[in-house]
C-alpha cells in the first residue's frame, strides 16, 4: 500500500506558531480602535468648525440618508 505518513492525516496544514492567533486578534482590535478613533477625530473636527447646530443638522441629514 502507500507509506505510514501517506494517510489523511499528512494532507492537513502544519499547525500554526502558538501566540499567532493572539497577534492576529490583537491587530484587528487594535484597527478596529483606530478606525473609531478616526470617526471620532472627523466628528470632533466637523464639530469645532462647523458648531453645534450644523453638525447636528449634517449628523441627522446623512442618518435620513441612511435609514
């Protein structure tokens, strides 16, 4: 027949390096906190340039837009 390390066992992927999974989550928490803080900056910055009331009528317009 075939050879003991020829079976289906030998077709799987090695198995990944411990801790990357780890790292992987850790990257995609960390952009998923930047990409928030960027929508927070740009809210802020409409906001001191913009003021209040505009911010809030753009704020409700582009959520009409949405919904």
């Amino acid at each position: 027949m075939g050879s003991p390390g020829s079976g289906p066992a030998s077709a799987l992927p090695p198995a990944s390096a411990p801790g990357q999974g780890r790292l992987l989550r850790a990257l995609a928490v960390g952009g998923a906190g930047f990409v928030v803080l960027l929508l927070l900056a740009g809210a802020g910055l409409l906001w001191v340039r913009n003021g209040t009331t505009v911010f809030f009528e753009t704020l409700s317009a582009g959520l009409a837009a949405c919904f």
